[in-house]
C-alpha cells in the first residue's frame, strides 16, 4: 500500500500502549472477563477487564482468566470511590492500564500515574476531558452516545471526537483521543482515524463475541437486532437497584419489559420489589423479553457471534480498505 496509507494503524496510541493495532475493548461490567480481555491483546489490541459491579473475588477470577496476558482494567469512577481497594487490587495484578469512566478522576489519578500505569480517562463532553487532562489522564476516550451502556449525555461520536482532538491540539497536550460509540466493524474504525482520533475504544462488537461473559439466548437476540431497536433508559439500573447519579441512562436493546416501563418511573417505583423479582428469574431463564441487553446501536451491523482474535483481524481489514478506498483516484 502506498503513502500515505503504508502505516495506517500506527498512531500516537499504538506508540503510547505498545499495541500493534489502535483497538481497545471497552470494559464492559460483567461482560468483558479476562478470557476476552486477553483474546483482544493476543490479535494486538489492549483488552481490557470490566469489573462494574464486581467485588474483589469476581477481579480476582477474572485476572486469572485472563492468563497473565496483558491487559488492563476498567472502573466506574463513582463506584470505585466506595471500593477503593479494587484499584489496588488491579494494580497489584499487573494491569496495563486502567479506564476510569463515569466520574471524576482525580482522587484516583495520583496512585495510578504513581505506580507508572497509564491513566485512560473516558469523557463525555469538553469538561470531563479538560478535567481528566488537568489530573494527568494518559488518554482520552471521546464517547458518542451511539454507545451500549451508561452515558451522561449524549453527544455524537461524529461531533465529540474532533472537537476533543482539537482542544488537546489546542492545550499543547501529547495525548492520544479515542472514539467510542456506534463503532461496529472497520468502517467506524476508519472514520475514527479520519477524524483525528489515534484509535478506537469497542464495546458492542466485542459484546457479541464467545469469550465475552454473554449468554447465548442474550447473542442470538442481539444479532436479531438493528440500531433502531435501542434506548436509552434507566429502567433497568432502578429495577436491579443500581442507583446511578442524575443524568445518567443507559443504552439497551429494547424489549417488551423496557417498552411497558420506560417513561412510567412513579409507576415502576411503586412496583419495584415484585419487578425485582421477576427480573432476577429473568436473567435465570434466559428470559430477554425482560432481561437486559446493554448493547449500543453498531448491534445493526454485527450479524454473527466470533472470536475476538477474528474480530480484532476484520477491523483491521476492513478498516484499510476504506481508507484505501476513500483516496483520490482509487474508484
């Protein structure tokens, strides 16, 4: 391939991380578990472990999963504030960098940089980026809410990641910016990079991959699905008893439970210990008309369930195909 497309995939990040390509599995609570987190660093990304609301037993299991392969770790800030000694832990078992989303990271930053682990601070808009780069955060992630999971607002990917490329321009900053959100196949990958981030943080195609900690009734729903089929909602952090600070929803797969409840928040009150219940034996049964799928809306273009190490191979792929695609004169 010629210029200036010979080294597409080397960047300010896969220099920073040591990475052969700029993927990094975004560390979804309760799905990315140390066998993913480790097939992703095996294809050359940096997997990562998400403990969300993980104890000290669950980190422990799943860093052994992981088989002393590098990867790094995952917190929601605002509960890592309750659970201080987890970080410890994750540092204690050799992570190669730690994520910090959802809150402020500045009580945390001091005794990562300290132990010489890079700082990934994930953001969601101009403040929480110059706050993460006044605390030292060794990278940004710039998340759209196109996105699975939690979100404090919802800005676009599209929008988001240039304008937090600019600002560390701007700032002088040597700190590489990755997209997240809406990103399902190479394509994103490749609109990521020409937008000026340094690489891509992916949740929802790795979701659907068989070392992810998913069930197989949850896959063969999801890969049903289309980007239409999500919402963001608080349904399910109120039914499981989460209670996340204001602002806060989640994106799901949209489901009968979620379409009945959804906007009805006196209602789902009132009925929350019975609604417990029945989501519980829900998740039991395998049950995804009521059950959770926390995917975002790149679920529309994910068909099929792989391995990760696949996964990680087509990205790369299909990303230097549009790149190659998009040059001057190559249609």
């Amino acid at each position: 391939m010629s210029e200036p497309f010979t080294r597409p995939f080397r960047t300010a990040l896969t220099d920073r991380l040591a990475l052969r390509h700029p993927i990094v599995l975004a560390p979804m609570g309760g799905v990315a578990g140390g066998a993913l987190a480790a097939a992703v660093s095996a294809g050359g990304g940096l997997g990562q472990i998400g403990i969300g609301y993980g104890d000290h037993a669950w980190l422990t299991r799943e860093f052994d999963r992981a088989g002393g392969a590098r990867v790094g770790c995952g917190f929601i800030t605002w509960m890592l504030a309750e659970r201080p000694q987890l970080l410890d832990a994750a540092l204690e078992r050799g992570a190669a960098a730690i994520t910090l989303a959802f809150g402020d990271p500045g009580p945390f930053a001091a005794r990562i940089r300290g132990a010489g682990v890079p700082l990934i601070c994930q953001v969601a808009g101009v403040e929480e980026a110059r706050r993460a780069l006044e605390v030292g955060a060794d990278v940004l992630v710039a998340q759209g809410g196109e996105g699975g999971g939690h979100a404090a607002r919802h800005r676009s990917t599209m929008t988001l990641v240039p304008e937090l490329v600019d600002l560390v321009a701007g700032l002088g900053a040597d700190v590489p910016v990755l997209a997240a959100g809406g990103i399902g196949d190479g394509r994103g990958l490749a609109a990521a990079l020409v937008l000026g981030a340094d690489g891509a943080l992916v949740g929802t195609r790795f979701w659907a991959c068989a070392e992810a900690l998913v069930a197989p009734g949850a896959h063969r729903r999801a890969t049903r699905a289309v980007g239409d089929d999500t919402i963001a909602t608080t349904v399910y952090d109120q039914v499981r008893g989460y209670t996340w600070p204001d602002g806060y929803t989640s994106r799901v797969l949209r489901t009968p439970f979620v379409a009945h409840w959804h906007g009805r928040d006196r209602e789902l009150t009132g009925a929350l210990d019975e609604l417990a219940v029945q989501y519980r034996g829900a998740v039991e049964n395998e049950d995804y008309d009521v059950a959770q799928i926390a995917v975002g809306e790149a679920i529309g273009i994910v068909r099929d369930v792989g391995s990760a190490a696949d996964v990680v191979a087509d990205l790369v792929r299909e990303a230097s195909a549009a790149l190659e695609a998009s040059r001057p004169g190559a249609r």
